[in-house]
C-alpha cells in the first residue's frame, strides 16, 4: 500500500500532501512530516540537498475479519484496518491494538515488522 504524506511548515501549516514515494520541492527551511498520520518534526531543509524520512513497513497478517488498530505514544489513532495490509511509518515505535489488547512494535528503517 501506497502511504499518504503530509508536510507541513514549523509553524503546523498544512503546505503539502503526497504518495510518499513522490519528491517534493520545498524551500530551504524546518518542516513537519506526516506519513499515515504519524508526526515526525524538526526536518531540515538544505538548498541543493535531498532529505529522506527514514521509514519502514508494518505488516499485517491477521484475518480478513480482524479489526486493528495502530496508535502513536499519545494514543492518537494513526490507522484502523481490517485484515492483511502492509502500512509505511516513521521510524519509531506504534502501537497495535486488538480486541482491546495493545502491543508496541518497532518500526526499522527500511524492515519490515510483522504482526
């Protein structure tokens, strides 16, 4: 699955929003990223240089009928899905729910974490 990216400026303007694999122009400058919904602040900008947000796939082996859940450390709810799917995030730790029963899975740059 194709994850969706939102910039936004320092200040939390929305500015942008994106298939994450897309390169976007933005002026030299601090920015927010958000790749299905999960924040990652503080992303420099140089002039002439590419910046990558690390990220890495969670992946979903549970049955079609399954609800999940994945939150963030705040328990904001970052996605829900029912069944299989591969879903892109920031580097960082998100936190499956099922049935009411949460569990914290790493997410690695460029790995897949299976659940």
């Amino acid at each position: 699955n194709q994850a969706v990216m939102y910039v936004y400026d320092a200040g939390g303007k929305y500015l942008h929003k994106a298939n994450s694999s897309a390169a976007i122009d933005l002026m030299p400058g601090t920015y927010a990223v958000a790749i299905n919904n999960k924040r990652v602040d503080h992303i420099t900008i140089l002039a002439g240089h590419d910046t990558h947000v690390k990220v890495g796939v969670l992946r979903l082996s549970v049955g079609d009928s399954t609800r999940v859940y994945v939150y963030d450390a705040d328990q904001l709810e970052l996605t829900r899905s029912d069944g299989k799917q591969d879903i892109g995030f920031p580097i960082g730790t998100v936190y499956v729910d099922v049935a009411g029963q949460s569990q914290p899975l790493k997410i690695e740059e460029g790995k897949i974490t299976a659940f």
